[in-house]
C-alpha cells in the first residue's frame, strides 16, 4: 500500500516555501501521492526523506521482462489482489520445460510443435510465452541444446540449470536475447549474481519458505540483481497456493519491497491432467510464470483461455469493431443477420453461420462491447441505432430481398425496426446455436 499524503507530509521539510510550485508541503504532498507530481521538485528533502519517496514511487511488483521483440513476456507491476479492484495488467508466462537428454531431433519436433502453439479466439492471438531448457548432462550438451532451441523460436529462454559454467556458456549463445537464469539459492546466490549482472538477464530466486525467498532478494538486491523472479518450491499444492497468494499481499498491501517480484512455478507432474489442473490454479493465483512439461495442444488451449479471461479488463468488455462482416461466399440474396459488438456474441454468431455453411452477412452494431438483451436494456441497441448502422455500411445497395434478421431475445423491437429501415424484420432464433437449422430454412416473404 502506498504512502498517504499525510503520511508523505510528515516526511517533507514543512516550511511552506513554495519552491515546488504548490502554497504548502501539505498540498505538495497531496498531489505526490496522487502521483501527479515528481518529488524532484522539492529541492529541499532531507537524503532520507528522498529514498522513502523514491522507494515508494515505485511499482509494489516490479516489471520483469524476458526475451525480446514481439515475443518478449513481461510479467509483474500489478496493483491489486481482486481482478475487479482494477484489473490484472500481465498475464502469467506458460513455458515447456525441454530436457537436454532427448535427442537432437526430438527437441526440433517438441519446439516445432511449441511455436506451433497459437490459437484465436473471440479476436484474440492466444500463445504460449516461453521455453525452459533443462540441464541433466554435462555443460557442452546444455549449450548444443540451447543452440538448437534459440535457432529454431523466437520465444523466450528460460536456463535451467546449477551449473554456473555451463550457463556463462549458454549465456554468450544468447547474449542480447534476455533470456531467464533458473535459479540462484542462499548457497550460490554469489555466482549466480555474477552472471546476472555481467549478462544483464533476469534471474529466479528460489527458496523453501517465503522468509528465506524474502532473505535471498534482498541479498541479490545488494549484489546488484533486481530483475528477480520469486520461486518458492517443494511443497504441495495448497501450500504454494497460499504463498503465491501470501507474495502477493505483502507486496500489495504491506508494502513488503523484499517480496515484490512476480513469481514463478514448476510443475513437475508426468499426469497431463493432474498437471494442467495445477498450472490452472496457479494461474488463477498468482503466479507470474508457470512451466509445465506437457504440449498437447488442448490441454494449452485450455490454459490459454482460462488466462485470457482471467486477464481481460472487467470493466471494459471485449468488443470487435462495428460494421457489415461478410461471411464466406455471400451475394445480393445473403441473409442479413444483425448482433451486437460483443466480441463473445459475434463470435458465437459467427461460429454457427459457418457452421451452417450459408454464406450471410453479419452486421455487429456498436453497442459499447454490450451483449443483446443487457444492450437492449441499456437503450444501446435499438431501432434507431441498428437503422442507423445499416445505412452505414449501406445494406440497401448490397442486398436485394431487405430483409433484416435480429436475435430472438430482442423480438419486441421488430415493429419499430421494421417502420424506422424500412426492411422487413425476421425474428430469429434466441440462441446462436439455433442459427444453422434457421438459415437453412430460412425463407423472404
Ligand atoms: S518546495 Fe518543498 S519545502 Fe518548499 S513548499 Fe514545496 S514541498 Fe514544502
């Protein structure tokens, strides 16, 4: 939790000399811990005063990135512990976990196959973030491995392994690509510091309990190492659970500098559902990477979405740009089905006009990202609205039958529609899934 104005005043030299601009210290320090202003504009601070300030205008969890480009995972600099608070700002990095002791080829197929992990839904690209590469032989097979991984993806690397000599080798095959050292403990916190300040990469700090985690980044901090990662490993289940969610409220709430990094989670499990199970709840809380060993595909899909809705901003509902989408091969005798702007409510009319294999239009008004009935409601989507998106994208010239079809659920705005378009109002059915026995029967009056 941030400081207080008040509690930011007491801090300030209080002589009102108005040198920031401000009348008082006590208005100055209202509007710095609004954030509206730089506490560089006091010249008076005390050194002390100033490292508090400074300390505090810093982000409770620090902005952790790994790789680079496109590809890059940024994880951390969130702000609440409840997604309805505000919204969670980085989606948690899902990475596989390749060992180093399959063959060159085997690791060619699970990385083709990894890249090979993208899906869309409602609009969106889902991806997987990373790939783990472990060490179980020596340092040459660790760095041919690698060398094999970073040539064949532009995702993230994550360096597992004790070996510092190894990794200093890994390191130079990856120098400028970030990748993530995994992972420094109490005992070799000094020579995986080294190689995290020399190569300028992020690093895990792993630790049994959260007081020893806590313990282990302040001591890297003083080696100069503050792009960290928090692991806090070998226990089951319920109790990761708890220190995930424990990391996360001191950071938030107690302001605890020492646990404020995202966090990151292996998940060693040969069951592919008992693994997916648990990067799942670790998903929900809160982890800030989660590496799994598995790559079926549907069991990443179904990380992927659950990640996607976790992570979607509540106040702002997905929306999909207003306007005539043609579907398939249409012509001027194409239904004309009318939605809203809802990414879910377009995609899932979507979905059943090309499962019908119809070719028809669909028109998505613009109704602020509302779906039917609640848009309905809200006066969002009425007559004069859909009218007035028709003769926008210029239904009359594309279609010759001017036959409108709308969602069932909105039947009672059939007779003012039909009088404001001047189109011939046909109520389909209430739910999408109806759709394809609809069109196929469908026939114009
Ligand atoms: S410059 Fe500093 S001391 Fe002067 S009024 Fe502003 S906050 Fe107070």
């Amino acid at each position: 939790m941030g400081l207080s104005g008040l509690d930011i005043y007491k801090l300030l030299p209080k002589t009102n000399c108005r040198e920031c601009g401000f009348a008082t210290c006590l208005a100055f320090a209202m509007q710095l811990a609004k954030k509206a202003v730089s506490i560089d504009e006091c010249p008076y601070l005390s050194s002390e005063a100033k490292a508090k300030l400074e300390a505090q205008a810093q982000p409770p969890i620090k902005l952790i990135t790994i790789g680079q480009g496109e590809t890059r995972l940024q994880v951390g600099n969130e702000n609440v512990l409840f997604r309805h608070e505000e919204k969670f700002y980085h989606p948690p990095g899902i990475g596989f976990i390749l060992e180093d002791n399959i063959t060159d080829s085997e690791i060619k197929d699970r990385v083709e196959k990894i890249n090979g992990l993208k899906f869309e839904r409602i609009g969106q690209a889902l991806e997987a973030n990373l790939i783990a590469i472990r060490q179980n032989k020596d340092a040459k097979r660790f760095v041919d491995v690698v060398k094999i991984v970073s040539s064949n993806t532009l995702l993230g690397l994550v360096l597992m392994s004790d070996d510092t000599q190894g990794l200093k080798y890994a390191l130079e095959v990856l120098k400028g690509k970030n990748p993530l050292i995994y992972h420094a403990t109490k005992e070799n916190s000094a020579g995986f510091a080294q190689l995290a300040k020399e190569y300028k990469v992020p690093l895990v700090a792993q630790a049994d309990e959260l007081e020893e985690a806590s313990g282990l980044t302040v001591e890297l901090a003083k080696q100069g190492v503050t792009d960290l990662i928090i692991e806090v490993s070998g226990k089951p289940m319920p109790e990761r659970i708890w220190d995930l969610t424990q990391i996360r409220r001191l950071a938030l709430k107690k302001s605890n500098r020492s646990l404020g990094y995202p966090s990151l989670v292996v998940i060693d499990k040969n069951d592919l559902y008992e693994e997916i199970q648990e990067a799942a709840t670790y998903i929900s809380k809160y982890a800030g990477i989660v590496l799994i060993k598995n790559i079926e595909s549907w069991a990443v899909l179904s990380l992927l979405t659950l990640r996607q809705n976790i992570y979607t901003d509540p106040q702002k509902p997905l929306q999909i740009e207003p306007k005539l989408y043609p579907i398939g091969q249409v012509t001027d005798k194409s239904p004309v089905l009318i939605t809203t702007n809802f990414s879910l409510s377009y995609y899932t009319v979507l979905g059943e006009v090309e499962a019908s294999k119809i070719p028809s239009y669909i028109i998505s008004v613009d109704t602020e990202g509302m779906s039917v009935l609640t848009a309905w409601a809200a006066e969002k989507f009425t007559p004069h609205k859909i009218t007035e998106t028709v003769n926008k994208f210029g239904v009359k010239g594309i279609v010759s039958h001017k036959h409108l079809v709308i969602p069932g659920y909105v039947a009672v705005i059939s007779g003012e529609l039909e009088d404001e378009s001047g189109f011939k109002i046909i109520v389909g059915p209430k739910e999408a899934a109806g759709l394809p026995s609809f069109l196929k029967n469908l026939q114009y009056g």
